[in-house]
C-alpha cells in the first residue's frame, strides 16, 4: 500500500522568533505608523501636549520675563527663554512613552503582539520613534509661537543643529520611560511614576533662569545633568549664547550615549520579563 504524503499549508514564523535586522526596523515602522494613527484619531491628546509649552512661553515670557535678567544675549529674555522651553517640551514629550506602554499593556495589546510573527523589538522601537515624530511636529509648533513673541535665531544651520541634538535626546530618554511605562500598574500610575524624575532635571537646570542666580550648592549640578548641558548646548547653537558650544554639544552627546546605553538593555529587559 502506497503513503500518499499531503502537502500541508506553509509554516507561519513563530512569535519571538530572532528577527533579522531588516525585518525588525520594517516591524518598527508598522509599530511606529500604529501609534501614529492613534494619534491622528484621538487629536485631543496631540492639541493638549502642544497647548501646555504654549502655555509656559505665554507665562515666562510676559509675566516673569521682566523680573529674569540674562547678559549677552542679542533679544533679551525671549531667545534666553525658547531653547530651555525647547528642551522642556521633548523632555515632557517623552514621558509619552512610558504612558502609552503601560496603557497597551492594561489593555492587553502587547499581549496580541506577542502572537503576531514580528521581532520583539518593534514593539519599543516603534514606540519611541512615534514619540520622536510627536516632538517634532510639537517642536514646530513651539518654534512658530517662539517668533511671534521675538525669539530670533543666529542662523538656520545652528538652529537645526540644535533642534536635532534635543531631539536625539529626547530619543533616548524614551528608552528611560520606557522602563517605567513597563513597569507601572497602569497609565495613570506611570504617568505620576514619571514627572518625580523629570521635574528635578527639567527646573534645576538653566532652563529658565541663568543658573549663576540659584544657590552655590545646587549651581554644579544644574550645570552638568543631562538636561542642563542640552540647554547649554542648544541655547549656544541657536542664539550663540555664553560659552564655546562644543563642550556643550559633547557633554550632550556622551550624556546621549550613556542613556541610551544603560537605559535601552533595561527597557528590553523589562519589556521580556513583564510579556513572559
């Protein structure tokens, strides 16, 4: 008696098999176009994060800007003003991350991921480039207000060397709210787990007020955290601000690396332990 073998339908990959990179840049950017959509169809949530930085231009500029006394810069208090707001409103942006991550996990969407035959990473990665597409179009959006109350730049080449540099920082400190956003409970909860540790950076730093007016004990370490040396770096880079800018660009860009080097493995890490 003859066996008679029947050709069976192809084998789909399996979920969390090792993807090759260029698969998972292509599952990124599916993952990234998701989020996107979500935004596009819940445009509230995108006209609330740009009116908050709309909001603290309006407030420094006209109501505590007289008060604030910067030297040596061409526009007074507007152009010592707009590259920390800058730098606020991607730091801001960023926390994001760690909400939407803890809200697709309350709702069991990385769950239905975990099915799908896609590289684990796409997941993270497309997160935080929809988050960096966000900032840009935000970032955008400040520049326009910035003009209208007398921000002025030095040049465009300087500009848009500093508006990349913020946001590559801001790139990589999604990866940081990534780890909480997989960590928290819920969006709410990583929401309130995620402005305990920006808050510091962002006000401690001379984002606002030129550091030499805050206390000797607080002065070293608003110099030298990460988000004072970005508002350094890109304050100098746009209104070409006090101090050589390439000691700021640098300390920026190690600051960069060093994020994205502890802070990524562990997001991953996190991310593996809460879908097993």
């Amino acid at each position: 008696m003859s066996t008679v073998t029947v050709a069976g339908p192809t084998e789909m990959p399996r979920a969390g098999l090792r993807a090759t990179p260029w698969r998972a840049a292509l599952d990124s950017l599916v993952v990234m176009e998701r989020n996107l959509i979500a935004y596009r169809r819940v445009p509230e949530s995108l006209f609330f994060s740009s009116v908050q930085p709309i909001m603290f231009v309006l407030l420094f500029r006209y109501v505590f800007g007289g008060a604030i006394k910067v030297i040596g810069f061409r526009g007074g208090y507007a152009n010592y003003l707009m590259p920390g707001i800058y730098v606020q409103t991607v730091a801001f942006g960023s926390v994001a991350t760690s909400i939407g991550l803890a809200e697709d996990l309350q709702k069991g969407i990385i769950e239905r991921f975990r099915a799908l035959p896609m590289a684990r990473s796409a997941v993270l990665a497309g997160r935080t480039l929809a988050d960096l597409v966000r900032n840009v179009f935000v970032v955008l959006i400040i520049t326009a207000v910035g003009y209208a109350v007398g921000f002025r730049v030095e040049g465009l080449a300087g500009f848009l060397a500093g508006v990349g540099l913020l946001l590559l920082f801001a790139y990589c400190l999604s990866w940081g709210f990534a780890v909480i956003g997989l960590s928290a409970p819920n969006s709410e909860t990583a929401q309130v787990m995620a402005f305990p540790v920006l808050f510091p950076l962002t006000f401690a730093a001379g984002t606002f007020v030129p550091v030499s007016s805050m206390p000797g004990w607080l002065q070293g370490f608003a110099n030298y955290q990460p988000v004072g040396e970005v508002v350094a770096a890109a304050r100098s880079l746009m209104v070409g601000g006090p101090g050589p800018a390439a000691n700021h660009v640098i300390g920026t860009l190690l600051w960069c690396l060093g994020v994205l080097v502890v802070l990524a493995p562990l997001a991953v890490w996190r991310y593996r332990t809460r879908t097993t």
